[in-house]
C-alpha cells in the first residue's frame, strides 16, 4: 500500500513532539462546494468514524475530527493516495477567509489559524511552506470553482473566528 502524502507539512514543524495541539476540533469549517467535492460520497463513512458533520447556510462544519494530533479524515481514509481533509487543515497554521472571497477579482485571503503554532509565534513560516499553499488553494479552488485562477492574499493576522 502506497504511503499517503500529507500536503502542508511544514519545514520545521515538530510534528506530534510539539506540544502545540494544531487541529482545532471545533472550528473546522468548509464551504459548501468543498464539501460536496470531496466528502459528500463518504459522508456515512466519515459519520462512522465519529466526525459529527452540521450544514449551515453555505457552511460545513466539523467536529470530533481529531483528538489534536491524530486525524480521521487521514486515520480513516478509503482512499490512502489524496489527503481528504479540509482546504484549512491542509494549510496549517494557515486558514482561508471563507467570507470575503473576492469572486469579482479572484482573490483569497489567508489569515493565520491561530497564534499557538510554534512557527507563527517565532515568525518561522518558510517561504517553500507558502509556495505550497498557494498550490493547495490554487489547486482546490480552480476543482471547486471551475477552473477559476484564484490569488492569494496572505494576512499576516490571526482570523477571528466568526462561527
């Protein structure tokens, strides 16, 4: 069996010896279309597993998916060779802005998670790590939105959460 890749890996993160806690259990939130894209299909499965799922508005959003180090949507995956979890997961510490997606110009802001990352705190982020998100966020969101070229705009802010 082929061994999955986990997109957003930062250089320099220290993985399960950090003593951070880097999934946010209660605030993993996608937009509706994402969910649809990737999840919809395994959503009986995902519910198995023990991930509560709640739909509100255009949102998605997911709790009980991880005990803050452990992933299911990666522990309990059908399909070990994509990494199924949300955009905002893939991209730690860094979190998409889903309310002021600028669809008219085509841009995206990205804000920090959260300030509790080791590497926000010491203002670490490599610039190898932020090609890689522009990637992701290209990537999904040109399969999200039909092949629309998105910018990113990073945000050198943590988000405030408005969920």
């Amino acid at each position: 069996m082929k061994v999955q890749a986990i997109e957003g890996k930062i250089k320099g993160c220290k993985g399960r010896k950090c003593e951070d806690v880097c999934c946010d259990d209660n605030a993993v939130v996608e937009w509706i279309g994402e969910y649809l894209a990737y999840h919809d299909n395994i959503k009986e499965h995902l519910q198995k597993q023990g991930i509560k799922i709640q739909f509100k508005d255009d949102r998605v959003y997911f709790t009980h998916c991880s005990d803050g180090k452990k992933c299911k949507f990666l522990k309990y995956a059908l399909n070990k060779t994509i990494d199924p979890r949300p955009i905002d997961c893939k991209i730690y510490p860094f979190v998409v802005d889903w309310d002021t997606i600028d669809f008219d110009n085509k841009i995206v802001k990205l804000y920090f998670w959260d300030n509790t990352c080791p590497l926000v705190k010491n203002k670490k982020i490599p610039s190898e790590f932020k090609k890689e998100v522009e990637h992701i966020i290209k990537r999904d969101f040109a399969h999200l939105f039909w092949g629309t070229k998105f910018k990113i705009e990073f945000v050198n802010e943590v988000y405030k959460h408005k969920y």
